[in-house]
C-alpha cells in the first residue's frame, strides 16, 4: 500500500492556495489510505526563514496549523498528524543526508536563490531547506507527496538523495512522486503579486480562517484585468485574478455567467467579486465553525498531536536504526 506524507509550515495562517493545493489532497488521500497517511506541521522548516520566525508566535501558530487541518476535515483518529519538531528524527536523518549533498545542487534551488536574494545574511539553514524535507519524506519510506507545485523541484532532489543512499548503502528508500491537484497547481495572490504565500505577509492571502469581511475588503481592492478600465471596457477573466478564484470556488452556472459577462462586459468587476464572495462565504463558514469548536477544547488538539508523534516515532525509529547500521555507526 502507498505511503502517504507531507508537511505544511506553520509560518502563517493557512490560506487558500495551501488549502486547494494541498490541504484539500491531505484529506483525500488520507480517507483512502488511513494510518499510511502522515502529515505535519513542519514547525523545523519555519525557523529557517527568519522573515517568518518569530519565537513568541511560533507555538501559536504551529497550533493553529494543526486547528485548519482538523477543520478541513482531516481525522487525527485515522491518519497520523503530528508537529515535526516532536519527533527528532527529521533531524537526525537530515543530518546523514547532509553529508550525501552536493552544496552546489542546494543554491541551484528556485525557492532556495527567491529567498535568499531577499536577506543580507544567509542562514544555513535556508540551504539545508530540501535536506531536511527529503529526511521528513524518506524518514517514513513514503512514495507519495501531497504538494503545490512550487515544491516540484525539492521532491526531484528528494528523489536523487534515496537514489544516492540507496546506491552507497544499500536499497533502503522509494523514490517518491509528488501527487499535485490539477485543478490548483499554484494559487496567485490577492495582491497580483505571483504565488500566494503565507510568507509574503497576509496582503498576499486569502486565509481560510480569516474574518469573512476581512477577505472581502481584500477582493475589493484586488487587481482585476486592466483591460478593463472603465466598466464598459470588455475583460478576460483568463487574465483575471477573480476569474481564476471563480474556477476554485464557484459552481458551473456562476462561472459560466461571470466569464461571458466580462467578455461582453454586462457584468462589473464588483460585482464578479460579490459572486464570488458568495462561494467563498459557502465553503469557509463550514472549516470556520470547525476551527472555533477545535480551539474551544485546546486540550483535544494538543492530545491528538502528542498521539500523532508518538505514532510517527513508532515508524521513524526502525527506519533510523536501519539507516544508522548501513551507514556504519557503531552499535553498542
Ligand atoms: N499558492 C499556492 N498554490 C498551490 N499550492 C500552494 N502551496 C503553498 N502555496 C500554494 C502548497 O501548500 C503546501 C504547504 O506549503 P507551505 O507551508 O510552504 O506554504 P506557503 O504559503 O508557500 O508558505 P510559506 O511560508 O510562504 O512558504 P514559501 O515562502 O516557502 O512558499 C505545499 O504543498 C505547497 O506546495
């Protein structure tokens, strides 16, 4: 049976590219495959951007990650979800992964080069990145990656380090695929500013937890085509950030109307955004509900994440006894 993981960084409030480009897969593959399915709140990866670590919010935020997921629909019962930092293998199997990794193959990393370009000291840890990703993959011998299309290249390099240490210790890990939704490859920012990121600050997100009149105020003021100056002018949603908001939220009959009134312009642009504030209002307000109840019983949530890590360890731990002996440490 397949073997399911992935991780989401708890570097801000969840938002809807993390939710129609993953979260929603998470809850998929996990009702087919159960306890095969790992997932969790890579706490390890967030501390690597120090644009988006803060000490006193980290735990906060790492709790409220595990909330959005439970509210979405994934059932701690029957997968396993646990905070990355509570298992310390990720670590340790990093580090064996470290010593089998070009550097070179490290700063060739899209994600790695945006970010870093950003800041005036590099931490290491930016690098190492896709090292510990592979280890958080590898670690549970998973051939199946729930991700966003923007994490392509780092599942690649996971693929080429089980091929290098399965080719310098023996066969010990899968090559695993990424599994991607096809409809929600790469969800844009509300800003017009490319991907939506958590990262990026909350101008660049629709959060799914976030006040309904909130992600209102931000899709009024959101770019549309600028072809359409004036409320005359016909548009093409194909270039519109709202049309493509359209494609995740709104049923058939909505889109097809609000696609060939901007083409003929018979409909304005605000009130294509009020449409599509009906949809949006119709899939949050469910997870909205979900995630008040969840943080009303804090001590539930924090429960099922100390089952999830003790449950994930039971797997990690063989596999890093079966790592340490092939690559040679000495056993007592
Ligand atoms: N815009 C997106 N469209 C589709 N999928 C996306 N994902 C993220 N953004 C989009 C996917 O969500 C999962 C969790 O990724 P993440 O925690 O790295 O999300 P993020 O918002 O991208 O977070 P950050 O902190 O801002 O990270 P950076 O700056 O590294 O992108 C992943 O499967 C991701 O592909």
């Amino acid at each position: 049976m397949p073997r399911v993981f992935s991780g989401i960084q708890p570097t801000g409030d969840p938002h809807i590219g993390n939710y129609f480009g993953a979260m929603r897969n998470y809850v998929r593959l996990g009702e087919e495959y159960g306890k095969n399915s790992i997932y969790c709140v890579v706490d390890l990866h967030a501390i690597t951007n120090p644009a988006a670590y803060d000490p006193a919010t980290l735990a906060q935020r790492t709790f409220e990650m595990a909330v959005a997921n439970f509210a979405v629909g994934l059932d701690p019962e029957k997968v396993i979800f646990f905070v990355q930092s509570q298992v310390p293998e990720h670590q340790e199997l990093s580090w064996v992964f470290t010593a089998l990794t070009p550097v070179g193959e490290l700063e060739r990393m899209t994600q790695y080069k945006d970010k870093a370009e950003q800041l005036e000291s590099i931490p290491a840890g930016l690098l190492m990145y896709p090292v510990l990703m592979a280890a958080d993959i590898l670690l549970y011998k998973a051939d199946t990656v729930p991700v966003g299309e923007d994490q392509t290249q780092h599942i690649e390099l996971t693929r080429e380090i089980a091929r290098k240490f399965n080719h310098a210790f023996g066969e010990t890990f899968p090559e695993p695929k990424a599994v991607y939704a096809r409809d929600a490859l790469r969800i844009p920012g509300v800003d017009g500013q490319g991907k939506m990121s958590k990262s990026k600050g909350e101008g660049s997100t629709i959060g799914i937890l976030e006040p309904l009149d909130s992600i209102w105020q931000k899709l009024r003021v959101a770019p549309t085509d600028p072809a359409r100056v004036r409320r005359s002018d016909p548009g093409d949603p194909e270039k519109c950030l709202i049309g493509d908001y359209h494609k995740l939220f709104s049923d058939l009959p909505t889109i097809e109307t609000v696609y060939a009134g901007c083409r003929t312009a018979g409909i304005g642009c605000v009130d294509c955004k009020k449409m599509l504030m009906q949809g949006i209002t119709r899939e949050l307000t469910p997870i909205q509900e979900r995630a008040g109840a969840l943080r009303a019983d804090p001590d539930r949530v924090r429960d099922a994440l100390a089952t999830g890590a003790r449950q994930a360890r039971e797997i990690a731990r063989p596999v890093m006894e079966e790592v340490r002996e092939k690559a040679g440490f000495l056993k007592l």
